[in-house]
C-alpha cells in the first residue's frame, strides 16, 4: 500500500481522526486571524484589514460553529456507539461530514477577505455537514435499545439547537436580520455549546475519577444535571430578550451546582493523575464563569449607567477557561487511547495546558482589572498568543498520531 492511501486509510479508521485532524488545523487558522484583525484594529499593523464582515461577528461563528464542533463531532462518533451499544458509525458518515465542514470553513475565510457571497457558501457547506452528522447521530440514538440514553438525548437536542444556530447565522447573511444573528450567538453558547459540554462533563469526569482514584464514590446526580441545563437554557432566553439585569437568578444557581460537583467529584484528589486533572480544572472554570455572569448581572440590576463591568470576561472564562480547556484535555485522552499508547499525560502537554490557563486569566483581567486599563489591547493580543502558541505546539505533538497506525496494532 503506497504512503497516500496508507495515510487515508489510518485516517478513515475512526471517526475521530479526521475531525481532531481539522480542528487542530483549524484551531490554529482562526487565532492566526483573529491576531490579524486585533493587530491591525490596535494600530499594530499600517492598514486596518477589511472583511465581507464585521469581524466580531466572524470570529465568534468561527469558535462556535467551526472550532469546537470538530473536535464535538470526533468525539460523540466515537463515544455513541459505546454509549448506546450501537451500530458503529461508518466512514463515509463521518468522512463526509468532516470533508463538507473543512471545505466550508476554508470557504468562510476566503469570503471574508473576498466577497460576502463566498463566506455565504462557506456556511451553506458547512451546515450540510452538521446535518448529516445530526442525522447520523440521532440514528444510533434511536436504533438503541435498553440502554440509559439520558445523556445523548440532551446531546441530541442540542446538536439539533447547534444546526439551528448555523442556519440562523445564514439567514442573517442573507437578510441581514439581527434577530437571526442574535439568536445563532446565543443558541451557539447557551443551547448548543454549554449543554453539550456540561453533559459530556456529568458523564466523564465521575466516570475517569473514579477508574484512577482509590476509594472514590461515584457521585452523578441527574437532577442537578436537569437544574444546570435548565440554567442554561434560562440564561439563553434571558439574553435573547435582552433581559440582562435578571441573568443572576440562572447564573447563581448553575455557578453553585458547578462548584459543588466540583469539590464531590474530588478536585483536590484530581491532582495526582494529570491526565484527570485537567478535566477537574476545566470544569471548575464553569463554576466561576458562571459566578463572573451573575456578579455582573446583578451589579447591572442595582446601578443606574447600564455599563456591563466586567465586559467579556465572563464569557472568556467560559469559553476558553472551560470549552477550550477541557477540549484539550478530552482530544488528548481520546487521541491517546485510540492510539494505543499508554493513557499519561506527559509533562509537555500538562504545559500546554497551563498556558491555555494563563490565556484565560489574561484575556479575564483585562476586563475586570482597572489598573490593567490603559493596556488592554496590549493584553488582548497577549491572551491570543499563548492561546496561539500552546494549541500550535500541541497540533504539533498530536495531529501526526492521527494518520499513524495504532502502537498496540489494533483496529480503529
């Protein structure tokens, strides 16, 4: 077998490879733009780029619907079947999907420095790939029988909410309407995004806990589960009607089941296996994004200027301290067990992953910080750098696992 079609055939051996493939590379072409486009808003470049766009609004279609989906999509592949006991999903399933979603986002950014109506097609692209991967995974779903499906029913439904979010973003580039624009930004976060990831969450790290930690107690409480979805989905609607005074009353409640499955499922214990515990520490980012959102609501409800004073700190600390983080932390167990190779985090990628940690702090404290005014875009563009450099070094360690054989010589 000649070196290409060895290449393609590890690729198609599992439907994770490919997917973290793309969003590794992807991961890196859309920090490489966004530190483009701040450079030159902050007077760093001579000229001030020009997109079909405005590029706020493409940087967070890009994190939302065209980052964190491929390494999602890699995972549930995987996962589903085992989960439901079903069919394995094939590779022209998730192939396709992957192909369609990569050639849409290659298609996006030619649109945005080109014309409006490529960056169109870029998204139709991609939304015909998140279709079939919902179809594909709403199939194995049903086709499940006597197995607990409570998880990937709520996963389902928000990858229903997630193809949603992309057809309203297409639509908002085709009529301009803002309601369809605001309603894909808050379906991104707070339908699709948070509820997959806090599912994902309430079934994993108990579950890894306690296959390393002596004399651990699994502790999965669905009803707080059901009560932080709920949140969740309160905070969405919240926000879509613009009612931003009263988030708190979700906020609060979700900020507290977070915290407190974090210290029951062993935070502290995490520690003395590194691979757990950047799981631990991702999740108890939640706990504090969410604290971060409700401090702010309130502080909103009880001035009289209307100013947001945290900023965007709040959703930084949710979507790069938890989603990012734990993104890290899940494509290097996954790439590492599907690869044959021992399940250790080594000290390189822990790194890696504390530097994702100080992006975080850096991009919240420019926001909440007052001395760090007078700097912020200086810190902005520091966040995005390590942000930049940790994901590419770990492109570098991992992507070429993906069209490796296996160490251990088996299948998949």
């Amino acid at each position: 077998m000649n070196k290409p079609m060895t290449v393609w055939y590890h690729m198609a051996a599992a439907p994770h490879r490919s997917f973290f493939l793309v969003g590794a590379l992807q991961g890196v072409m859309t920090l490489l733009w966004w530190i483009f486009d701040l450079a030159g808003r902050y007077g760093f470049l001579d000229a001030v780029p020009v997109w079909s766009v405005a590029p706020t609004w493409a940087h967070a279609f890009l994190m939302i619907y065209g980052f964190f989906p491929f390494f999602i999509f890699g995972f549930l592949f995987t996962t589903y079947p085992n989960w439901l006991a079903g069919e394995k999903i094939k590779a022209r399933d998730f192939l396709a999907t992957c192909l369609l979603m990569a050639v849409g986002v290659v298609l996006f950014y030619f649109g945005l420095a080109s014309s409006k109506s490529i960056l169109i097609s870029g998204v139709a692209v991609m939304l015909a790939g998140w279709s079939i991967a919902f179809y594909t995974l709403l199939r194995v779903l049903i086709g499940a029988s006597g197995q607990d499906k409570r998880h990937a029913k709520v996963i389902s439904v928000a990858l229903g909410f997630g193809c949603l979010g992309v057809a309203a973003y297409l639509l908002w580039l085709l009529t301009d309407s803002w309601a369809m624009l605001n309603f894909s930004r808050v379906a991104g976060i707070w339908f699709f995004l948070l509820p997959i990831v806090m599912t994902v969450s309430h079934r994993m790290i108990p579950f890894f806990s306690s296959r390393v930690l002596e004399n651990y107690v699994l502790v999965r409480p669905y009803w707080m589960l059901w009560l932080m979805l709920a949140c969740s989905v309160g905070h969405g609607l919240l926000q879509w009607l613009e009612a931003l005074p009263y988030l708190w009353l979700v906020d609060f409640p979700l900020a507290i089941c977070a915290l407190y499955l974090s210290f029951t499922w062993g935070f502290l214990r995490s520690f003395r296996v590194s691979l757990l515990a950047v799981l631990h520490l991702s999740f108890a980012w939640l706990g504090l994004a969410m604290l971060l959102y409700g401090a702010q609501s309130l502080m909103l409800l009880l001035s009289d200027d209307g100013i947001m004073s945290f900023g965007l700190a709040p959703l930084h600390a949710l979507a790069i301290g938890y989603f990012a983080s734990i993104v890290l932390g899940m494509a290097s167990r996954v790439t590492l067990g599907h690869s044959g190779r021992p399940l250790v985090l080594d000290n390189f990628t822990w790194l890696l992953f504390i530097g994702f940690q100080a992006t975080t702090i850096f991009r919240v404290a420019a926001d909440i910080v007052p001395a760090f005014a007078p700097m912020t875009s200086m810190l902005y563009l520091l966040a995005a750098f390590i942000w930049l450099i940790c994901f590419s070094l770990w492109a570098v360690r991992y992507v070429p696992i993906f069209w490796q054989q296996r160490m251990d010589g088996k299948p998949g």
